[in-house]
C-alpha cells in the first residue's frame, strides 16, 4: 500500500522561507560584525550600517556627477579642467578642524584653487591697498558655507569680489579684506567667533555678517543654539579614530530635520527672535570694541526665487519656514544696520547657484557689488579719521 506524501502546508512554507531568511541574515549579520562594525560600524546593526553607507556612496556619486556638470554651466566659457580641478580641491579640503573655544573652523588645505588657514580662507585678492599702506580699511566677511565659498575657487569667493569691485571702481581708499565664512556656521556660532576673534587682537574696523540660510535651515541647531556639528561633537572622538576617519555627516542629517517631522508651531519665531538676539550682541561687543557691524540676510532659493523651477542646479526641495522667517526679517530693513537681500533672485535668470545651494561665481559677484553699495559711506568715514589721525 502506497503512502501519499502530505504537501506542507502554505504556512508552513511561509515559516520556512522566514526561518531561512532569519538563518541568511545572522550569518551576514555576524560576518559584517567581524569585518565591517569592528572598525566602521556606526548602528546597532552591521547590516544596517553597512546599507547606509551604501547609499551614501551611491548619493555622493550622484551629487559628484551633478556637482561636476553644474561647474562646467556657471563657468560659460572657461575650460572644462579648471571646473573639473576646483571640484576636486572641494572635495579634499571638505572637512573641519577642531578650534578652542570657537570650537571647530574649515580645514586647513593648501590647493591651488581652494586654500584655508585656521578661521581664514584666502581671498584672492585679499587687498587694493599697496604694500604697508597703513591707512587700509580691514573688512572681515563672516557667514556660513556661501560666505566661505563653496565650490568655488578662492578668487570666486565674495570677498574677493568685492576687492575687485573696489579695483574696479577706483574706490580711492585702499581695502583689506579676511573671508572668515565658516561652513555650518549661523548667526550664534559668529557670535562666538567675532568675540574669540576680537579677544585674540583680531580687529577689523568693518565686520559684515551674510547670513539667513543656516538660520533658517537647521532648526535643530537654532531652534536651541547648539553647532551644527554638536550631535557629533557629543561623541567621544577617540572612538572614531579607532575606528576609522570621522564622518560627520550625521550631524547636518540631525541639524537640517525638521523636529518631530513637521514644522514646530512658531519655530521661525523663534529663529527670528534668536536671530535678532545675535544680531544685538554681536553690535555691543562690536561697540565695546569699536568695530562697525553690518549684517545682510542673503538670497536663498527657498524665498522668491521666480525661475528656480526652470534652474536645474539650486535645491527644488521646500523649506516652509522660509516663508514665515524672511518676511520677517523683510521688515528689519528700516534698521539702517539690517539690509535684506533676499530679493535678489526674484528677476535671476542666469545660473545663481554653483549646487543645490551655494552660489555661482557671478552671483557672488552680484552679492559682493551689493555689500559694497551699501558699506561704502562707512568704508569713507573710518578712511577719513585714518588720515586725520
């Protein structure tokens, strides 16, 4: 007599396939444990440390290849290799120093586009006045990532503009400028710096302050004024440098998400507020010291930009705040110390934008033409009692 052998059942199939499942991921869970997280792993799984860090190298690639072809439009008419080589400088000086007190500043690189010392990238040039001339008005250039100029070259950055615009338009004093853009930087953090500066025997007689951006952007970071980096600052270093090279990544991930995934009721309030607090205590000290400030919030592609969809470089994501946050600060430009600039891209029909959000080359010459029309009655005066002393 023949037995027929029983079908198992569909859910016995469907616990099999799981239990194999479950078998498969153990076994690649503990290998990566043993040769991936000892030394990288950054989550409580290996297996998903390991897929993060695949995206990102998929997502850096991406950005590489879009960053590349962006830097070859904003530069009509120069040579693909120069493009192609201030990428390639970026990408290396990219990183962050630790800085007492101030806390961390861009990394000190040495390229031939792309040059950083301490709190200090280099302008080029860096000054209109001839070799010890005195009587030279020192202007510092504070701000984030767009101040500092990212992605592009030292002498596309906007205080380097705004040298040539002084060439260029015979300004008859002579100027020295210092870019001390920091990325990740907002309104707080130069707060820290201007007075870490000033207390070192930095001391400009112009302190020009390019900032809304940041402000707005990571809530999570001016929301509570904490750095942009202070997740990852919270851990312990020496743990990384066991493991293997820093990535701080984690941290603008944290600083640019939205708390609790929507936007908090009166959160651009609140930036605005704090903002308005910097702004006033970076004018007393600057007092205290006798150092002019002069504060400008800048162009961002959230905000009035009427040809940001048809521009296939800046950020087409949404940042509602801005809409509540600038118009705000709109309202500050009767402050003869506050001028707003975030007008700029409403009749833009170039190529404003280098990346998602750092401006082109000719778009920071536009914002440093700006600055100077607006600083150049003070420039007059503080050159006036120079001579007169």
């Amino acid at each position: 007599m023949n037995k027929t052998t029983s079908k198992p059942t569909l859910l016995r199939r469907i616990l099999y396939i799981v239990f194999l499942l479950g078998i498969i991921f153990f076994f690649v869970e503990s290998l990566l444990s043993i040769v991936y997280f000892q030394t990288y792993g950054q989550t409580p799984l290996a297996t998903i440390g390991l897929f993060k860090k695949l995206k990102r190298n998929y997502l850096q690639w991406k950005v590489k290849e879009d960053t590349n072809q962006s830097q070859y439009m904003v530069r009509p008419g120069s040579l693909k290799e120069l493009s192609k080589m201030i990428d390639l400088e970026m990408r290396k000086a990219n990183g962050f120093d630790y800085q007492p007190w101030a806390g961390y500043s861009a990394k000190t690189f040495h390229g031939q586009y792309i040059n950083v010392d301490g709190f200090i990238r280099k302008s080029a040039p860096s000054s209109s006045a001839t070799e010890g001339d005195s009587n030279a008005v020192v202007i510092y250039f504070f701000g984030g990532s767009t101040m500092f100029g990212f992605n592009v070259a030292d002498f596309e950055t906007i205080p380097s503009y705004f040298v040539k615009k002084c060439i260029e338009q015979k300004i008859n004093m002579p100027v020295k400028v210092a870019n001390v853009g920091i990325p990740t930087y907002y309104s707080y953090h130069e707060l820290m710096l201007f007075s870490h500066l000033l207390y070192n025997n930095h001391r400009p007689h112009i302190a020009v302050f390019l900032d809304g951006l940041n402000d707005g952007a990571g809530l999570r970071a001016t929301l509570y004024r904490q750095p942009f980096l202070n997740y990852r600052l919270k851990l312990p270093f020496m743990m990384d440098i066991v493991r293997g090279k820093p990535d701080f990544r984690d941290s603008l991930d944290y600083a640019l998400d939205i708390p609790g995934g929507s936007l908090p009721q009166g959160a651009a309030d609140t930036i605005f507020t704090n903002y308005m607090s910097a702004v006033k205590a970076i004018e007393t000290i600057g007092s205290a010291y006798n150092v002019k400030t002069c504060f400008f919030i800048q162009p961002v592609p959230y905000y009035n930009y009427t040809n940001r969809k048809n521009d296939p470089i800046c950020s087409q994501g949404e940042r509602p705040q801005f809409q509540i946050l600038y118009p705000k600060l709109e309202t500050q430009s009767f402050n003869q110390n506050i001028h707003f600039l975030g007008n700029m891209l409403e009749q833009e029909k170039g190529f404003p934008f280098a990346d998602a959000i750092h401006y082109s080359p000719a778009f920071n010459e536009k914002i440093a033409a700006a600055v100077l029309e607006i600083i150049l009655p003070e420039m007059g005066k503080i050159y006036a009692k120079k001579q007169s002393n």
